[in-house]
C-alpha cells in the first residue's frame, strides 16, 4: 500500500477522507461513523442507482429529495445540482449511446416532508400549499383586472408553458430580460414555469409585466428551494393545489390551479416537471421512463374530474422510450391536434445554437394535453426560438484530445416555449 493511500481512510457512510495519524481517530470527522478496517480510500462507495448530489461542505452523496445535506445540513446550491451537465463534454463514440445522453435533465426538489400523494388545497387569503405560501387570487386578480383596464373577458386566452434553464452562470439577467419580453409581447393570460430558481424568481419579480399576475409561490418559499415549478394567473383564482407524486426519487409533483376565466365556468390549469432520464456512468441507463409513465398517469387521474383542463410543462416525455402519453379518450396533444406531422421539437440541439457542442438531442419534452367541455384548442405556437441580439457566450469543447473554444449565440432558454390558443365554443 502507498503511503498516501495508507494516511487516510474512507468513511463508508459519507464518503469524507479521514486523515490518518499515529493517534488514528476511531471516528469520521464529519459524520462520527466508527472506523472500519475495510474502509479505505481505495474503495469507493457504490454507485448509486438513483442520481444524487454531492455536498461542497463535507462530499456526502445527497439524493436529490434532500433540499440540505444529511450529514452536515449544508443547503442545496444549483451549482450542485449540475453534475450532469458535464456528461455533455464526454468524449465517447456517439455510437451505441442513448440519444438522451448528455442533455441537462435535473430533479426538482420536493417542496416539505409531508407525505406523498396528498393534495394540499389552499382556498384562503394566506395559506400554505405544496410547500409554497399561497394567496387566494379571486379579489386580488380582480382589483389587478380592474386597474389595467383588463376586466372584459376575452373570447380566446393564451397560455404559455416555459423552462427557464435554472443554469445562472450563462447570462441568466439578460436571458430572462429576453423572456420577459416575450411575456409582454404575447400577453399571456396563464403561464406555466418550470425550474425557476431564487435568482430567478427575484428577477420576475422586478420586473414590470409581474404585477398584472397573480403568483403561486411566495419570496418566502422561493428562497426556501433550489429550483420548482410555479403558476401565474391575470384570472382569478379559486384555488391552488400541489400533489406530489407517490414515485418520485427526485421530488416531483403536479401543481394546480382553479381559475374562474367566465361566471359559473371553471377551468383547470395544471403543470409539472415529469421525472427527468439521468443517464450516467457506470451503465448508462437511467432513464426513469417507468416513473414517468406512472406520473403522467397519476396526472392525467388527478385532473380529469374536471370539465375544463390544460395540463401543460416539461414532460422529460420519449415517444419511443415511454409510448404514447396516456391520456384518456376525450383528452388531445395541443400540438398533434393542430399541427400534425410537424416534430415540435423544443429541446433541439441542432436549432437552438446555443446547445451547439452539445450532443444531438431533438426531443418534444414540453407539451399541452388538453381536456375542454367549455372551450376549445385554437392554435399553438413555439416561441423563444430566436438569439438575443448583440449577446454572445464563449464555450471549450474537448474533441478526442483538442480542445476547441466555441462563440455562440444566447437564448432565452435552452428550452422553446409553448404558447397555447383557447377560445370559447
């Protein structure tokens, strides 16, 4: 044995190299497990199934449920959370990987320990739903309405679903100024977010179109997360409720919101950020698509009491891999409905030449399944889809043993938006 190998010792439990001295210490350092003679920095822990994050504090390997460290207590930071982005720049054959491999896939946290599978309902002024801080939107929204001259009801309402891209490092203030842009320009009057983070949460708030809408999280409960998903709504609001999902490892769930769009009509908007394929090293095949299925069913269960759905958000969905999304007879796909034999690829690494360097991935994660009584699908489009003008980010990207450095265009995401059309029957 080496002597570097033989000054230091390997908690089995959390993975922290102890040092080694002539008064060995029987305990780790960080997390007091008893030394074991088989411990040794040699001998790593196994690699876990499910994927997991490591804490910058103390290296213990967190699942991605745990919003802090378990060891030490050490918060969650987006940054840690990022480990599979690197899988991008691996330098392996294309041939005989999954096309999933190194697209950024992360987990959403679970919003608080309660148990699995049981709706919380906010119906008050101020209450708590999903972890978040809740207001009931019907008087608010409405004094919103009155004082922006928006109070008619439309005969059409749009409704956008977006993934920001949690990713902060690469011109996140300008990218979500170029979202913001995009919400004035189009005007939605719901909006389904996925992978919102504190900072970006703070910018939305900001910013001048945030006040006609009424928010599902509150500044507390943002900073209280790594990333989630959140509701906006210029309507009012009858309800919010949040239903995690019962096999979630990645803290998953389906956010809800009742909204009142004409008198005595209801109407039911949904999103959620499906479980996310992580494939990684040492097989390569994590690709969660089981889970998947199953959310999008429990989903669909949960929704389709009402007479008024829009279920829209990041699916993670693989029609090869998962089949046909299993919606009930009744129920549509906004975009195979209304545009038939169009890909309607919105995470494109060919098109979205800010992913350029990436790995090819050409999928349609993000959809609207829809299930309308009252109303109808009009038309939907995909938006984000242009760079930013005048904004430019440098990029290395290692090929075989060269080292390349890449100049490519920003865009608001490295997901397209979805902008979906309703209008009365």
């Amino acid at each position: 044995m080496s002597s570097s190998s033989s000054s230091s010792w390997t908690c089995k439990k959390c993975t922290f190299i102890n040092p080694t001295s002539q008064n060995q210490k029987s305990t780790c350092e960080i997390c007091l497990t008893p030394f074991s003679s088989s411990s040794s920095s040699s001998s790593p822990p196994p690699s876990p199934s499910a994927p997991k994050w490591s804490c910058k504090a103390c290296t213990f390997l967190n699942p991605y449920k745990s919003g802090s460290c378990e060891v030490c207590g050490t918060r969650a930071s987006v940054s840690s959370l990022s480990s599979f982005e690197d899988l991008k720049e691996i330098d392996v054959d294309d041939e005989g990987l999954d096309s999933g491999v190194g697209s950024v896939f992360l987990p959403l946290q679970r919003c608080n320990k309660r148990k699995a599978g049981d709706p919380v309902v906010v119906d008050e002024d101020s209450a708590e739903f999903g972890g978040f801080r809740g207001i009931k939107a019907s008087n608010k929204a409405e004094a919103v309405l009155e004082e922006t001259g928006q109070g008619t009801v439309p005969s059409s309402l749009k409704i956008l679903s977006y993934n920001v891209w949690f990713r902060e490092d690469l011109e996140m203030h300008k990218r979500m100024k170029a979202l913001g842009d995009l919400i004035q320009l189009h005007s939605p009057e719901l909006i389904c977010f996925q992978e919102v983070t504190p900072n970006i949460y703070d910018i939305f708030c900001h910013s001048s179109w945030w006040k006609v809408y009424h928010c599902s999280v509150s500044t507390e409960m943002a900073n209280s997360r790594p990333y989630f998903c959140m509701l906006l709504s210029k309507l009012p609001v009858k309800s919010f409720k949040c239903k995690p999902f019962t096999n979630s490892i990645m803290g998953r769930e389906l956010s809800v919101a009742e909204v009142e769009v004409q008198r005595g009509k209801t109407f039911v908007v949904a999103t959620s950020h499906l479980e996310s394929p992580c494939p990684a090293p040492p097989k390569w095949d994590q690709m969660y698509s089981k889970e998947r299925v199953e959310q999008a069913k429990e989903a669909i269960n949960f929704l389709k009491k009402n007479p008024n759905v829009v279920y829209g958000g990041d699916m993670n969905w693989d029609d090869k891999l998962d089949g046909q999304f299993p919606f009930p007879d009744g129920w549509v796909d906004a975009w195979q409905e209304l545009r038939p034999g169009e890909n309607g690829w919105t995470y494109d690494t060919k098109s979205n030449q800010m992913l350029s360097g990436n790995r090819t991935l050409q999928k349609r994660l993000d959809r609207f399944i829809c299930n309308l009584r009252d109303f109808k699908i009009s038309g939907i489009d995909m938006i984000g889809m242009d760079a930013i003008p005048g904004l430019s980010y440098s990029k290395e990207k290692k090929v075989r043993k060269e080292v390349k450095k890449l100049e490519l265009p920003v865009l608001p995401s490295d997901h397209y938006g979805l902008l979906l059309t309703i209008s009365s029957l």
